[in-house]
C-alpha cells in the first residue's frame, strides 16, 4: 500500500519534470497531493480506534513493545503528512509556487516579519513546514510560524490533537506495559 501510494504521488513529479506542459501536471500534483493527505489523516484516525480497541479490550494480547512501536509509527506519519498538507496550503500551493505568484500566507515565519536589510530575500521552503509540523507534534503549539488563517489553525489543531492522542494514551500506555 505504502509503494502504490508513493509511486502515485512521484508519478505527477516525474511527469512535471519530464513534460512540457506543466501547468496540467501541477494539477494533477496538487489533487493527488490532497487526496495523498486526506487519506493519510483518515488512515491515522482508524489506526488509533484500532489501537484503543486493542488497548482497552482484555485480554488484549498486545505488547508494550507493540504498543510504543505503534505509537512511533502515528507520531512520524502524523509529522509526514501534516508537513505535506502545510506545504500545499500555504501561499497558494505548488501552483503559485511554480508561478512566482504566491498567494497570502496562512503562516508567518519569523525570518518574514526581519526587518534586517542585510538578509537575503527569503521564501519557506518544505523543511521550514517539516520543521512547522514537528514542533506541533512534539510541543503541542506553534513554535516556529504563527498561523494567520483559520485553515491553518484548524489544521494545527489537528495535527496536535492526533499528537496528543497518539502520546498521552498509548505511548504512556505503552511505557506502562513495559514497567509491568
């Protein structure tokens, strides 16, 4: 499942960076894109019931080691998915991006609101949203950029509340098993 999927997201890159007309396949980049995130954000949510159910129900027959691998696994692809979601919503997506022609921010970096002449100009690139969404999933709040917009909060507050899921219940869980 995870190579059907990766091999559909590079698909539409390998496509813009071979083809002519680019602007269809940054169209086709951004549906897939989407699709690639909601599906992940549904997956996450069905794979923690599914780690609740298991949790709760005796004799449950699970791990701590399961429990704290499992726990590991939704707190990575929590980070993963939700640095690609931040990364396509900002500023108008890859479209804009590629256009020269981003759109309003829903986050502000730090490095924007430098008043300092003597830095270069600077625009987020993916690991400024890889770095958004870490620090979300590991602090529970926006350390790095402000969210402006409402989507953008509303998807930090998602991000979060998968994380604090993910921590609280089973990996403290998890710990207690393996302190038994």
């Amino acid at each position: 499942m995870v190579l059907l999927l990766t091999g559909v997201l590079i698909a539409p890159m390998a496509g813009l960076w071979l083809s002519s007309a680019k602007q269809r396949w940054l169209q086709i980049e951004g549906i897939i894109t989407m699709l690639f995130v909601v599906l992940g954000v549904v997956g996450m949510v069905f794979d923690l019931k599914d780690l609740f159910v298991k949790m709760v129900t005796p004799p449950n027959g699970i791990t701590g080691i399961q429990l704290l691998n499992s726990s590991i696994s939704l707190w990575a692809s929590n980070l993963l998915v939700f640095s690609v979601a931040y990364w396509r919503v900002d500023r108008g997506g890859s479209v804009a991006r590629a256009n020269q022609k981003p759109g309003a921010p829903d986050w502000l970096f730090p490095r924007e609101g430098a008043d300092d002449e003597s830095l270069p100009p600077w625009r987020p690139t993916f690991v400024d949203y890889l770095f958004l969404a870490f620090c979300t999933a590991a602090a529970f709040t926006p350390a790095e950029a402000m969210p402006m917009t409402t989507r953008a909060k509303l998807l930090m507050m998602a991000e979060g509340f998968i994380a604090l899921i993910t921590v609280l219940a089973i990996a403290s869980r998890a710990i207690g098993l393996l302190g038994s």
